[in-house]
C-alpha cells in the first residue's frame, strides 16, 4: 500500500458565531492562509487572510519545515 497523502489545505483556527462560522485554511504548499466564512443560510466566501499593512498572512510552507 502507497504511503498516506498529506491533505493539501488544514484548518488551523475556527470559530462558531450566531451567524455561521469562520474558519483559518492554510495551504500547505505556499503557506497562504484563507479566510473562509459559511452562513447558517449557506452563503460562503474565501478569500486570502490579510495582515495590518494589507499583506497575506503566509506560514511556512510544510516542504520548507521538512528540509
């Protein structure tokens, strides 16, 4: 049996609100960190989650933590 895949987006934060909730997706292979919000009506959105000067939060890459 092939070795396990790693998933390619994680959740790294979420939070339950009255309205839906909001949920921290960080891809793996940049370290881009998302924003994605579901309401209770099934409305959704993403989009890249932004630092105080304007700049997308970034993580170190899973391929730059193994080397």
């Amino acid at each position: 049996m092939a070795g396990k895949k790693e998933k390619r987006f994680v959740i790294k934060e979420e939070q339950g609100l009255s309205w839906g909730s909001v949920q921290v997706v960080v891809d793996t292979a940049t370290g881009v960190n998302y924003l994605f919000t579901m309401g209770i009506n099934g409305t959704s959105g993403l989009t890249p989650l932004l630092d105080a000067e304007g700049k997308p939060v970034i993580d170190p890459p899973r391929a730059a933590i193994a080397e």
